[in-house]
C-alpha cells in the first residue's frame, strides 16, 4: 500500500507541467475537514486555505479523507504528499516540512455535565483520572507526561469521541473546542451537556495545525505552497477564511 501510494504520488507530481495535481490527505473533522462521502474532501475551514494556496501555486489537489493514524503514515513517509492539519510539536519538529498553518487550535479539558467525574479546575485534579484523546494527536504524549498517573484513552475516530464521554468510557476529554462543539452539534447534543473546564497550556496551548509535506519532498512544491501561504497571510485572505469558521 505504501509503494501505490508513493507511485501515485510520483506520478501526480510534477512542476513542469503546466499545473500539477499533488495528493492530500486528511481525516474528516468538524469545522476544518468536512466530506458528504466519507472519502472526498468537500468543504471546511483547512480544506478551503489549502485550496487556496494550492489555486496560487499553479497546482492542483487530489484530495483524501483517510482515518488519522493512517493519514499521519502516510503523510510522514511518502514524499509528495500534502497532509494536514499536523500540530506543530517539538517532537514532531524534525519529521516534516512545515509548509504554514490552516488553523489555530485551542484544546480544553471537557467533561460530561451529569456525569461522575467532578468539576476539575486544575490539571492537578485530573491525576487520576481517565482522559480520552484522539489517537495519534499532539496532546497525547504531553498529557502522558503531565500525568503519568491518570489513564489516557486514545481514541482512533474523532466521531467516537463524544459518543464514548457520554457512555462514560473515560472521565474527561480533551479536543480542540471549536471541532467538538461541531461535533456536540453534529450529534444533536446542547452544549449545555458538557462542561469546558479549562484550556491546556504550555507547548499546546495556542497552537497551529499546518500543512506538512515528508522530509525528502520536491523543494519546489515546498516554496511554493510555503510561499502561497505565507502572501495569503500577508494579504489577510488567511484571517478571512479563517473567522468564516468561527
């Protein structure tokens, strides 16, 4: 599978044409990555900006929903493949290049409001506790390491996520607030059903998910989706899309 996937990407790529077609990949989250199908990209806040980017660098997108531990694969090991959206971490520095951002990320620690757990004010309280997460994501390893006590819960789909508080399969969540209340609203769930305790903070707290490429990449496909970014940001066309979200 990683061959056929390095091959297709070997052969959508390519700069002397007069527009390429590049692969991207994605999992489908509330807000950022959004797919009718299941399988195509069709709309959200992350699609749109690296639509945009890719329009002013002459390129054009084949674009993925594949499930996050998957896409982060393949994203990491085929050169030529635009994934997104990555949180950019210290321990993830090195694996990518890091191409700009097509979101800012807030995580909050969330709880069930009629659930058990008790009202956490601080990360102090959840040193015990049971936290789910979304497998593979940036704040896995930082809780792990915050919390060495507490029981942390990846989980493989973001749209299990909620649905598991609400069984009570962990005591608290932690996601990106803006995702989750999509999703509560997805669900058909109030918001009033969960509680938002507080924001993590220190190298989590106010992040960016940006779009990445593997290290070994075609250095012209890197400036110029680097490139088309960074003038979007420059021209406030990043900010617009962005608050057409919020």
């Amino acid at each position: 599978m990683t061959h056929l996937v390095w091959l297709v990407a070997t052969l959508c790529f390519s700069l002397g044409a007069v527009q390429a077609q590049v692969l991207a990949v994605a999992p489908k989250l509330p807000v950022l990555v959004t797919s009718a199908d299941g399988k195509t990209p069709d709309g959200g806040q992350a699609v749109e900006i690296l639509t945009e980017a890719a329009r002013r660098a002459g390129l054009t997108l084949k674009m993925e929903i594949q499930p996050w531990s998957r896409a982060l694969l393949t994203g990491s090991q085929t050169a030529n493949v635009l994934l997104f959206p990555v949180v950019r971490t210290a321990e993830r520095e090195a694996q990518f290049e890091w191409l700009g951002p097509v979101n800012r990320v807030e995580y909050w620690v969330f709880r069930r409001t009629e659930g058990l757990a008790p009202v956490a004010k601080t990360l102090d309280d959840l040193k015990s506790a049971s936290i789910g997460t979304l497998a593979n994501n940036a704040n896995n390893e930082w809780l792990k390491a915050k919390l060495p006590m507490a029981t942390i819960q990846p989980v493989p789909l973001y749209s299990s996520l909620a649905p598991m508080l609400f069984l009570d399969r962990f005591d608290y969540l932690v996601a990106a607030r803006s995702t989750f209340f999509a999703e509560l609203e997805r669900l058909g769930k109030p918001r009033a059903s969960v509680q938002a305790l507080f924001p993590l903070v220190d190298d989590v707290a106010d992040a960016k998910s940006y779009v990445v490429l593997a290290k070994g990449s075609d250095p012209q496909l890197v400036r110029s989706i680097r490139t088309a970014l960074e003038r979007m940001a420059a021209d406030g066309t990043w900010d617009k899309m962005y608050r057409k979200y919020q």
